[in-house]
C-alpha cells in the first residue's frame, strides 16, 4: 500500500483528487475509495477488509492529510524505460510548447499529465519531434512521484511568470515611448489584461486535497 506522497504516481492522485471532489460520497466512503486507489484493491475488496485491517489501512492512508513535500528538482527522470529531461531555461522553450501549455491549463484540472509533457522531454530530443507522445504520458502518469510532478509544476509555473514580469516591463517601456493616443490605450489596456492575469495565478491547475 501507498503510504508516502514519494511513492504516489500521478495517476493514483488524480485519483483521489477526483473522489476527494465527489460531494455525493461521505468521508467514510472517500476513505474507502482512497484505500482502494492506494493499496491496488476494488472498493469491495477493501469493505471485505477486517475491522482492524481497514483501521490500520485507513491510518496508513492518512498521509493525504498533510501538505506534499517539497522535493529539489533532477536534471532528468529515469520512468520507466524513458529519461526526461525538464526544461530547465523556459526562454528555450519553441512557440509549440507554449502553446500546448496554454491549451491544456485553459481546460479540466485533471490535464496535470498533459502538462508536465509539455515540459519533459526525453533526452536529447525536440519536443513532439521523433518519440512517443503516448509513451511520455504514459509514463508521468504511473512512474512520477506527485511529489516530484508539484515541484515541476511550480517550478515552471513560476518560471512563466517571471518570463512574463520581464516581457510586461518591456512591453511597458514601449508603451510609454507611442505617440498615438489611441494606439497608447489600447496597448495599456492589453497591458493591464496581462498583468491581471498574473495576479489571477492562470495556468496553476494542481488541485489539492
């Protein structure tokens, strides 16, 4: 049985972020069904359980509780049988991942996976270019620690809006520089949607429990 955000793949956490959501269910029957995801049994199998043994799974489960560790950044990741490297300088990224990025922080936030392929490549590849696709998120899915996927995600998360800080400076030096009144406000007022958006945290999806 899972007992450690360490050892909780991302699959399995989306998992419980889902039954954690489910108003329909009590918080008995959250347990069970976190039981149930953390130690590879059905929900039956888990009410088949003794007394004493669903007591010391549910205390052992109790680790959802608490906050996920803070874990430093590798320069790759050994899943499986791939190595991925995370995009470590976010300038270096090509208009096809940030586009990607963009899309699937814009939909459900259970896209958790989706994303962090946007930013694992395998080694020595080109992002999207000569591997499989289906095979990274395949293997974020049931090899990555969420501990770790928490990290990168705010790693880059953060790298973006830095990004963004120095481009909005930039952007508002040219501003300050037009001649057309009009031209003038419509750029502050694209300005100021930026900014606000930058405040508003947009693109964070990780749900927590």
């Amino acid at each position: 049985m899972i007992t450690t955000y360490d050892n909780l793949p991302v699959g399995k956490y989306l998992e419980i972020c889902s039954i954690s959501k489910d108003e329909s269910r009590d918080e008995l029957e959250r347990t069970v069904g976190y039981i149930a995801v953390l130690g590879d049994m059905t929900e039956d199998e888990v009410l088949a359980l003794g007394l004493t043994e669903f007591a010391d799974a549910a205390r052992r489960s109790s680790f959802l509780t608490g906050e996920v560790p803070d874990v430093a950044l590798a320069d790759s990741y050994r899943l499986g049988g791939l190595e991925l490297c995370p995009v470590k300088d976010i300038r270096k990224m090509t208009a096809g991942q940030y586009i990607d990025f963009q899309q699937y922080s814009r939909q459900a936030d259970d896209r958790l996976v989706d994303i962090l392929s946007v930013f694992l490549v395998p080694k020595g590849a080109r992002y999207a270019d000569g591997y499989d696709m289906d095979a990274v998120k395949a293997a974020i899915r049931d090899e990555l620690p969420v501990s770790v996927a928490m990290a990168l995600q705010a790693f880059f998360w953060d790298s973006l809006r830095q990004l963004m800080v120095t481009s909005l400076s930039s952007s508002a030096e040219e501003i300050r520089r037009m001649k057309n009144p009009e031209k003038k406000a419509m750029a502050i007022r694209e300005l100021e949607k930026l900014r606000d958006s930058l405040k508003d945290g947009a693109g964070s999806i990780l749900s927590t429990l």
